[in-house]
C-alpha cells in the first residue's frame, strides 16, 4: 500500500444510502468513529458508501501526494487522469477502478485488523478481466506486487498492495466481489 497511499478502503455506489448502510450494518459493519456516516468498517476493511446508480467497486488510496504518485506510475506505464473532484483516477484494472485521494498522513483511515464476527477474515477483492496479463502489468506499474498466478481452465492472478490482495479472473463475478474465508 505505500506505493499508491497510506489508507485504503472499498468504494461501492449505492442508489439508496440509508438502505444500503443498514445493509452494511446487518451483515457485521459499523460506523467508523469520527468519520462521515459514508464510512464503515468490519474490523478489517473500511467502506464508503457513494450516492449513485449501484455499480462496481472501486478501491481509493488516502495519500499525502497524489500528483507525485501518479507520476510515479505514469513513469512506469500506468496513466492515469484528475477527475473533477480532484481525485487521481487509473484506467481500469479490468472492471476495477483506482483512486488516489489527497489525504494528510495525520488523517489516514485505519481497520482495527480484527476477523469479522460475522463474516471470518477478508480473503480479496474479485476482479473480472478480460486481458490478464495486460492487467498484471498495469498492476505492476501501479506498484501492486503479483503473489500468484493459476493457469488452466479458470485462469487468475492475485496482487496486493500490502494490506488487500486483489484477484484478477477471467470468469465473470457476479454480485458484490468481497470474499471472506472463515
């Protein structure tokens, strides 16, 4: 993680906030503390519930220096453009979008690390890409690190930024792509 930023969390759309808050909340989330009522956490990853058509995730990077970090990763063939909030946005790794938010350091957003009493530990994030090795070497100019990669019949390659392993696969993931193993 502290190539695209120091926090990072889940960003998932929703067209109903209050509903999917109390969603959130059903399943073992809970308000973060001292945070805009958009963020939750089950002990390991943090979520922001966004106003907007329900759609994919996306993951955003808190960091002290977005500008020079997308710089960094343009210098190693991963582009990226401002949005009109002022974030940092990276073509897509397959259907997966990526952040970068100026953050202070200070202000960094933090999981307490511990398993989820209702849903076991987090296992990753499913991503369906239709090109894997062109998304691997995206990923490796973000600065993800590749941890494994399968071949065969339902080829798949897992990346990490340090704190959330991401997998990439070629098969189609149908509903909300956060795995948990027990």
């Amino acid at each position: 993680m502290a190539q695209l930023g120091h926090s990072a969390w889940i960003r998932i759309p929703c067209p109903d906030m209050a509903a999917s808050a109390e969603a959130w909340y059903a399943i073992g989330f809970e308000p973060m503390e001292g945070e805009a009522s958009a963020f939750c956490t089950d002990g390991q990853r943090i979520i922001e519930l966004v106003p907007g058509e329900r759609g994919l995730p996306s993951i955003v990077y808190g960091n002290a220096s977005p500008a020079r970090t997308a710089q960094q990763c343009k210098d190693r063939g991963a582009a990226s453009t401002m949005t009109a909030s002022g974030e940092v946005q990276f073509g897509g790794i397959g259907l997966l979008q990526v952040f970068l938010r100026e953050m202070p350091t200070r202000a960094a957003l933090h999981s307490s690390g511990e398993e989820s009493s209702w849903l076991g530990f987090f296992d990753h994030l499913a991503v369906h890409v239709d090109d894997l090795d062109a998304c691997k070497r995206r990923c490796e100019a973000m600065g993800l690190l590749v941890l494994d990669q399968a071949f065969g019949d339902t080829p798949s390659i897992d990346v990490t930024d340090g704190a959330m392993t991401i997998s990439l696969r070629t098969t189609p993931i149908t509903g909300i792509p956060i795995e948990y193993s027990a």
